[in-house]
C-alpha cells in the first residue's frame, strides 16, 4: 500500500467518523476490500502493512482531536469560502494536508503533500477542487514554514553563492 492510498484511506475514515458513524477497524476492512475490488492493491499480495496502519490510525486521530486547531489554520486562506460552506470532502481534505505538514515529517516534504492532496481532490472533488486545495495548502505551509518559502524565494544565484562561502 502507498502513502496515496492510505491517505484515501484516512480520508474515508474521517468523512465517516464527522458523519456520525464509527469507521473503526471495520470501516477499515470496507475500504481495503473497495480497493481490492477496484484494483487499487491486491491485500493478497500488498497487505497494509503495520507502519501503515499506524499512519492511517495516527493521521485519523490527529485530524479528529485537533479540527478547532486545523480549522483556525485554514480559515485565513479560504479566500471567498467559509468553513462551513466547503464540501465535506474538500475540507477533509485541506485538514488532512495540514495535519500533515504540521507534523514535519521529513519523510513527507510538503510539496508531495500538496500534491498527494491535490490529486485526492481531483479525484474526489469538483472541477476546479484540484486548483482550490493547492492554492490553500500551499499558503499554509509558507505559514508554518516560512523559512522554507524565504529560502525557495531567493534567486538561484544567491542560494549558489551561499553553499560556497567558506566558514572564516
């Protein structure tokens, strides 16, 4: 199972659990025997593995105890929308990118995270969701990372002539 495909995972769970169902472990298997049947993955040959189940797991609580947090990060950005006039599932997936770029894994840079979430989007959301998320996730992470965005900004030159200054 890729990263991808766990976030579609963990997506699902949320959208269920904010629906007012439990998409617990059962939940879980629904979405695993989906993705089987849809040739996502064969569980015969690529079962999720026990980290994965963990990211899923961890992603899904993390969304789910801080939505007050994520939400107050993502309202500032959300340019002629409200919170509470977002699809469902657009916001579920702007909570889940900024989870994760809040948590600083390096094993996840946020432009893959974008882009995963902006392909979630394309996937599951309207038209011009795609262009929606990508715009509003990536503010959010020159937010959280502003460090980041000011290093990326600099011309190619200056970040050349920086690598090459010796230590005096």
């Amino acid at each position: 199972m890729s990263r991808s495909t766990a976030r579609i995972a963990a997506m699902q769970v949320v959208y269920e659990q904010l629906s007012g169902s439990e998409g617990g472990d059962e939940t879980l298997e629904m979405i695993y025997d989906e993705f089987r049947s849809e040739g996502i993955y064969s569980l015969d040959h690529h079962a999720p593995s026990r980290k994965e189940k963990e990211w899923i797991e961890a992603t899904v609580e993390g969304v789910l105890n801080h939505l007050d947090e994520l939400d107050r990060q993502i309202e500032p950005f959300l340019k002629h929308w409200t919170l509470e006039r977002l699809p469902k599932v657009d916001l579920i997936i702007l909570r889940i990118g900024t989870w994760e770029m809040n948590r600083h894994d390096p094993d996840s840079p946020d432009g893959a995270i974008i882009n995963a979430c902006v392909n979630l989007a394309k996937t599951y959301g309207e038209d011009e969701t795609g262009r929606f998320i990508n715009g509003v996730l990536g503010s959010i992470s020159r937010s959280i990372h502003p460090a980041r965005s000011s290093e990326n900004a600099k011309p190619e030159e200056e970040k050349a002539s920086e690598k090459n200054v010796e230590n005096p």
